[in-house]
C-alpha cells in the first residue's frame, strides 16, 4: 500500500490516477466506480487491486507504487493561482456531452467562464494551410450562427481553427479552444493574443494535459476527441483525405453525432476530404 498524502480533495487523486504508468481513463473510470473513489483506489495494495476483473498486474502495481504526489501538487497550485478550474468527469460543470463518451478524459484543466454543456455547440475544424475560400466560408458561416446562440469549438491551430475563432471573437459567438498541451502555454504562440480575447469574451481554453505536457505531435489526434465529444455536431471546412480533421470527424461519427463538410472544387487537396 501506497502512503498517499492526507486533507486533499479527491480531484487531487483523480488527477494522480490520470497519471499513474499503465492505467488509461477506462481503466480508471472503472476503478473508481468499483471502489467508489480514486482516493480509496490509492489506500489498496496491488493485490487488492487485482480482484478487480481484468486488472493487468503492471497497472495495479502502477497504482500501488504511485508516489508523483509532487506533480499533481504543482498541476493543482498552478490552477489555482492562475484561475483554471480542475473539473473531474463527474461534476456537473464537467461537459455533458463528454460525459456520454466512455473515453472521455477523467480530469479537464479549463480557463474561461464558457458554458462547457451550452445548449448547441458545434466543432468546426479543418486544414491548417486554409485557402482564401475556406477562410471567408468559415467566416460567413459564423456570422450566419449569431442568431442561433451556438458556441464553437476548435483546436487553436493554425489555418480554419484560427480562421473559426477569430471570426467568432469578432462576432461575439461564444467559443471554445481545446489544446493539444498544458494550460501554461499557447501553441501555436502566434495565437496568444486570441486566446487571450476569447476568454476575455465569454469563451474558454480547455487541456486534459498537465503543465509538464510540451505541445508533441501525438496530444492533437488524442485531444481531437474532446473537440468532437463535446459537440452536437462537427463541421469540416477544408481538409486533405487524410489528417486531424477527418480524425475528428470520424470520431464525432463514432460518438453518433453528426458531421457536415463544406465542399470545395473537384480536384482541390485540400477540399478532398470533404469532398
């Protein structure tokens, strides 16, 4: 058995399970169903652990023998004195959608006041190297939305996520930026400034990484998840055959929400996708 600290929230253990070696979010979600918390799941020995079925040696051995305390203290004092919310999976401010998602993450890191379950949201993603058709597409798009109180999600990339969230600042359409990255940064830098308006704007920035995550290629497919399981639906603009956008809009197929593409020219690449 672990020596876990003591007079910590079980938000601190949640997000100590979410790093733990070997233990993925169905794993944990799981556990915690089991046991009925992640705080208990940490006073079990490994050989406790094991009694739950399907339980690999090397994660309940993981969990046994977590002692990373110091980083999920740095993760937490970091929140808190930068004003990001710690939301786990089953509070109510947790996206309801996500919730519907059995790979939802266990813990998000938000900055911003958005309405993570506002009553239609829409993820619009697309290529990075946008065209001047996908930029004023999305644009016009967006200001045909203002009457319909929709808040939009991206991924703050370069090209039609950028495109997405500039127009929405500008029309004052409440928007949302899931990150490939801890909350201590913005990538790509470039985009700062609109991070910054966004969530001066009602809007809000969301990670499931720690502060310690640096912005490597393999976070965006994996926080395209959220982009699409947050939202009723997902919308691509331009996009190749192949890449992060048709990730997400399988994802947000595979979740039964809808998917809607903006065509482009026959024999464009970057419209292929779409098309």
């Amino acid at each position: 058995m672990t020596n876990i600290p003591v007079n910590k929230d079980e938000i601190f253990f949640r997000i100590a399970l979410g790093e733990a070696d070997n233990v993925g979010i169905k794993t944990a979600k799981k556990l915690i169903s089991h046991f009925g918390s992640a705080q208990e799941v940490f006073r079990l020995s490994g050989r406790e652990l094991m009694q739950v079925q399907g339980m690999a040696h090397n994660r309940a051995a993981a969990i046994a023998g977590f002692a990373n305390w110091d980083k999920v203290e740095k993760e937490l004092n970091y929140a808190e004195k930068n004003g990001i919310k710690a939301i786990s999976y089953s509070d109510s401010l947790y996206p309801n959608r996500l919730k519907h998602c059995e790979d939802g993450p266990l813990v998000i890191f938000v900055k911003g006041d958005a309405d993570l379950s506002a009553n239609r949201m829409l993820s619009i993603v697309g290529t990075r190297r946008v065209t001047e058709y996908g930029k004023s597409m999305t644009r016009n798009l967006i200001e045909t939305l203002v009457p319909y109180g929709i808040t939009v999600v991206s991924g703050l990339a370069y090209g039609v996520d950028g495109e997405a969230h500039k127009a929405c600042v500008d029309f004052g359409i409440p928007t949302i930026a899931v990150l490939g990255h801890g909350l201590n940064k913005i990538y790509p830098p470039v985009h700062t400034r609109l991070a910054n308006e966004m969530v001066e704007k009602g809007g809000a920035l969301i990670s499931e990484f720690s502060i310690e995550s640096k912005p490597d290629r393999e976070n965006f497919p994996q926080r395209n998840r959220i982009v699409a399981g947050m939202c009723d639906a997902t919308l691509v603009v331009e996009s190749a055959a192949r890449g992060g956008s048709i990730i997400t809009a399988e994802l947000a197929n595979d979740y039964h929400r809808d998917v809607f593409a903006i065509p482009g020219k026959v024999g464009d690449l970057r419209s292929e996708g779409c098309n």
